[in-house]
C-alpha cells in the first residue's frame, strides 16, 4: 500500500502557514533581532578600518555627516589616542548590542517554535484519531510513530532553524554585497562573483539528494517498526526463543539503515569538499585582487581589512546555505510523509447522519465484504431480534469477527454489498459516535493500557461511581482476583496488560463493557482464556444482569452458546445454518459435529448444572 505522496510546494507552504497561526510575532520578532545582530556584526569592519586608517594612518575620515559632529578631526591628527579608547569602546558597545540581540532572538524563536511543533503534533494527534480502523490495519505502528516523532523534529528544525538561516543569510548577503560595492565596487565584483557558483552548486545537490533522504527516512521507519514489535511481543519472542532470530532481523534492518546514511554520508562529503575549495578560490581571489588595488593606492589597508573581514563573514553563511538546502530536502521528505497522515481521509457521517436511541430488529440483508479483494462475507442474511441472545459459530477465517466489525462500522459496506439494519434504520445513517456508544464490544484480543486496572475498566464510563464498577467486576468474575492484588483496584497493569494473565484481561475487558451500559452487547470470542468453568459463572452472571440488552455471543466453544436464543454457523462465508440449541443438535450439519467433539464429560456435567442441554 501506498504510503507517501508527494505534495506541492504549495501543499507544503500552506501546511507550514496553518501551523504557524499564533506564532508570527515570535518569528517576527526574532527576524528583527537577527538583522540588527547582521548589522552590529556589519559596523565592526567599518571601526576597525576608520582606527587603521584615520586614527593609526591619519587619513581623514570620510564620515557619514551624522557623525561629522562627533569626531574632531583637529583633536584626532593632535592626539589620536582617546580616539583609540572610542574604537575600542564601540567595538563593545557593538558586541553588547549583538549579545541582547541573541538573547532576544533566541528566546523569540524557541517560544515560537514550540508553538509551532506543539501545533503540528496535536492536528496530527488529533487526526490519527479520527482515521478509519482499516487505515490503522493498512499501517505499521512504527512507521506511525516514526512519522509523528522523527520526521515533525525534522520539519521543527526546518521551520524554526533553517528557514531563520536563509532569512538572515539573505539579509547578511545584500547588506555586505552593498557595503562592499560601496567600498570598492571592483573588488566587490570579484568576491561576489563566486556567489551564484556556490548557489547553483547547492541547487544541483538539491536535487539529488532528496531521493536519497527519502529512501533513507523510510528504512528508519521499518527499523523502528521492527523495534516496536520486538518489545511489544517480547513475551512470545522469550517463550519461542527467537532472541537470536529477532537480533538477526534488527541487524539486517539496521545494516541498511546505516548503508544508506554512508552513503549521504558520502554525498555530503563531496559537497562540503568542493564547497571548501570554492571558499579558498573566493578568499584567495579577494586577497590577490585587495593587494594589488592596495599596493596602486585605489584601495586604503583600513578598507582592505574591512574587506576581507567582509569576505570571510560571506563565505561561510553562502557555503551554509548549500547544508541548509540539503537540510531542506530531508525536510522535504518528511513534509511528505507527515503530509500522507494528514491528507489521509478522516472518517465522517453522511450529511443526514442520525443521533437516535438504537431499538428494533437487527438485520443483515444479503451482506458481502472483502478485505484488499478476498471475499470474507458472501450473500450473508439473517435477524437477530431485540433483546434475544443471538450466538455465531464458525470455524477459523469464516467471517464472525467481520460481522462485528460491520455492525459497529470499524468498516462500511460499500454500494452493492447489501444493508446492516437496526429497527429499520441503516447503520450507515447513524453517527457513528452515538452507534459505538450504544454497541458495547469486547474484542478477541482485548488491549488494556498501561494505567491502572481501575482506570482500565473505567475507559467507557471515567465518572462511574465506585459501586457500579465493581460491580460490573464482579459479574466478569474478575473482582475477587482484583482485591487479591498488591495494590487492588489501583494496580498498574504493564504496556498491553502483560502483568495479568490472558483470562484476567478478558475478564477486565468485559467489565469496562459492561461499566458502558450499552443495549447492544458483542462478545467476540472473549471467554476463550477463561477455564469452562469461569465462562459457565460469567454466562450465568451476564444472563441476569443482560435480560434487557441485545447480546451478540461469538466463540468457538458449543457451551458458551447453546443457551442463546438463536444460533448462526457460519461456513466459508456464507450461512450455513440458523437455529436454536435443541434444533441445530437434532439434525446432522457442522453444528452437530462440533457439539459431539467438544462435549466431554465435565462439559456435559457443567450444562447439566445450568439447567439446559
């Protein structure tokens, strides 16, 4: 699947601007502060060529006529020594005013782009929520994290770092550019001539560099990709002893990585030499074209010191910008890959979209669904009536879990692919906000978050009284193996629930489902961890507390079923039989096969308790 798209500078430059709302006047003013550093840095050559050739040579000084006043030139062929305390004093003055400028700058810019960054991660935050659940599948979490970690610091430094460079580097090049031609205009010439060279030079590196940061920013992804399941499995790595296997997985992944970045490495390398030997050529050609206009006189030794002070400022702001722009093209990629999150479509209601209390008949009419072109669902049709206990049975791929996901719109039914229908009403035309609201869920594989169990069990309801969640533990059968913990009810489970065993997840996880009071109760094969006997005192419990909600039961296990009103099997896909207990075991069929399989004698004797057979 694809997982980038390129965007136009345009896209690129509107993103930027949207984030930047609330911060201009910090980048504003630290732009301001940094051209009146470039111009403080720009008076200190001047000083130091009116000391060398007014104060040390006697030349008269041609001065501005603000400062005419200032300067007794009289005083200053008598007796020029104060003049040199005056130079020294505004060469301080100067690197005073460059060290407040700095000061300023820099506090304006780190407020400025924290605003920014904290912007760009809360929208990108944000609109990862609102993704679709088959966007999330499509998509290694890694390479999510990735997105939303490395590749927003790269386009932080961009925005914040970078671009201030360019403005001032701009700014320093115009303001000396003038001095200097002001000064001399052929020498001015000769040092500015290497300019465009360096510039087209950088343009060049440009353009091949940013393939390479791209193909290098995506090995990042799989390498961090590859972290992440490591550490989120490392139970099942230690209990199939793929230590060495994973080490080895890591280490390819790694190995490329830091090929490619050698390779940049190398890249960048033979800009920086050339952009070396182009800054030696241009302060070479400076000082044989400053000596030989010193020695003729059409050049002062105060003015050709202040030249080559001028020089020496340009080259290295004129080869930075070639590193700024390679820099840009790494935040070029990573504008792209961020760009991909959030141009992504967001889920949303149709414009006629419903907030209705759910109540009726729930019909699936003539549905079929794939994942990616594989069929999963065919031509699937059947009622569950309001308020039953209606059960599904099938073997392992033949769409139980799919029909789930249907009914709670994780996926949407496309046009052709039939109707989900709850009292009449499409689910399509309900908000999907208040249809997951009103459609509690325990999925196969229950995730827990890394808080405490209390917190865990209170995610669908945070201000349910203390009485009503314990005693949604209680009915899951998870409440006296709670208390018996450490810290009870305000123990931290470890990332995904780790500390408890699978049964105590989903027994957790069904309380948190049933803390949300929904009519609508799914069960998706979530007593599977659960010894017979447990899920036998967990059905009994949910029978009289579940009398007046719409229970959907999906498991394998015939005992955790038999007792629903009705019972769906499904078979590749497609119904294979609807019925109750007692009529599915009186004729021969897949139900019947697997009541005679899994029916030993304790099962038969837990049954016999219940009441039921």
């Amino acid at each position: 699947m694809e997982t980038q798209t390129k965007l136009s500078r345009r896209e690129k430059t509107d993103m930027i601007l949207r984030h930047l709302r609330g911060c201009w006047g910090f980048f504003a003013g630290a732009v301001l502060l940094a051209w009146m550093n470039t111009i403080c840095n720009a008076l200190v050559p001047q000083i130091i060529s009116f000391t060398v050739d007014s104060v040390l040579g006697g030349k008269a000084p041609d001065l501005p006529g603000l400062l005419r006043p200032l300067i007794p030139l009289d005083q200053l062929r008598t007796d020029p020594r104060p003049f040199l305390w005056l130079a020294a004093g505004a060469v301080v003055l100067a690197a005073a005013v460059r060290g407040v400028c700095i000061y300023g700058m820099r506090v304006n810019l780190s407020k400025g782009s924290e605003g920014f960054v904290k912007g760009l991660r809360d929208n990108l935050y944000s609109h990862i929520q609102r993704l679709s659940f088959e966007w999330h599948t499509a998509h290694a979490t890694g390479d999510i994290i990735q997105r939303c970690t490395s590749d927003v610091e790269v386009i932080r430094t961009f925005v914040c770092n970078q671009l201030m460079e360019v403005v001032r580097t701009v700014f320093l090049i115009v303001l000396y550019s003038a001095i200097m031609l002001a000064m001399n205009w052929r020498l001015a010439l000769v040092s500015l001539a290497f300019i465009p060279v360096t510039g087209i030079a950088s343009g060049v590196f440009y353009g091949k560099i940013s393939s390479r940061f791209k193909v290098a920013d995506e090995a990042e992804g799989e390498l961090t990709t590859c972290a992440q399941e490591n550490l989120t499995g490392v139970r099942v790595v230690r209990a199939f002893g793929r230590e060495r296997f994973e080490i080895d997985r890591f280490g390819e992944k790694n190995d490329r990585f830091s090929a490619l970045w050698v390779k940049l490495g190398h890249v960048l390398s033979v800009y920086w030499a050339s952009g070396s030997l182009l800054t030696a050529l241009q302060v070479m050609a400076v000082i044989v074209a400053g000596t030989v206009a010193a020695v003729d006189g059409s050049l002062s030794l105060g003015d050709f010191q202040a030249f080559v002070i001028y020089n020496s400022a340009l080259t290295w702001p004129v080869r930075s910008l070639g590193r700024v722009l390679s820099d840009m093209s790494k935040a070029g990629v990573s504008m792209d890959r961020v760009g991909y999150i959030l141009n992504s479509s967001e889920e949303k209601d149709g414009p006629e979209a419903k907030r209705v209390k759910l109540g009726g008949d729930i019909v699936f009419d003539h549905v079929s669904f794939g994942y990616e072109g594989q069929k999963v669902l065919e031509d699937v049709s059947f009622t569950i009536p309001w308020g039953s206990t209606f059960a599904i049975l099938g073997g392992t791929g033949s769409g139980k879990s799919t029909l789930v996901h249907l009914l709670d719109r994780l996926y949407d039914l496309g046009e052709g692919q039939g109707t989900i229908t709850i009292g009449g009403v499409d689910i399509r035309d309900i908000s999907r906000e208040e249809l997951r609201r009103q459609v509690g869920l325990v999925l196969q594989e229950p995730f827990l978050f890394s808080q405490t169990i209390r917190e865990n069990i209170a995610a669908t309801r945070p201000d349910a009284p203390e009485e009503e969640l314990r005693a949604a533990a209680r009915i899951a059968c998870v409440d006296e193996a709670i208390t018996e913990l450490a810290d009870g009810y305000g123990t931290v489970v470890g990332e995904r629930g780790v500390t408890l065993s699978g049964g105590q997840k989903q027994r957790v996880a069904i309380a948190r489902m049933l803390l949300q009071n929904a009519p609508v109760m799914v069960f998706d094969d979530s007593l599977s961890a659960v010894d017979a006997e447990t899920d036998a005192r967990i059905r009994a419990a949910l029978k009289e507390r579940m009398a007046q909600a719409t229970v959907v039961l999906i498991s394998h296990r015939v005992t955790t079923l038999m007792q629903a009103d009705r019972i769906l099997v499904l078979d590749g896909g497609r119904v294979a039989d609807v019925g109750t207990h007692g009529e599915l075991i009186s004729r021969p069929g897949i139900y019947k096969e697997i009541y005679d399989i899994q029916m030993s004698s304790d099962d038969r004797a837990l049954v016999a308790e219940g009441g039921e057979a």
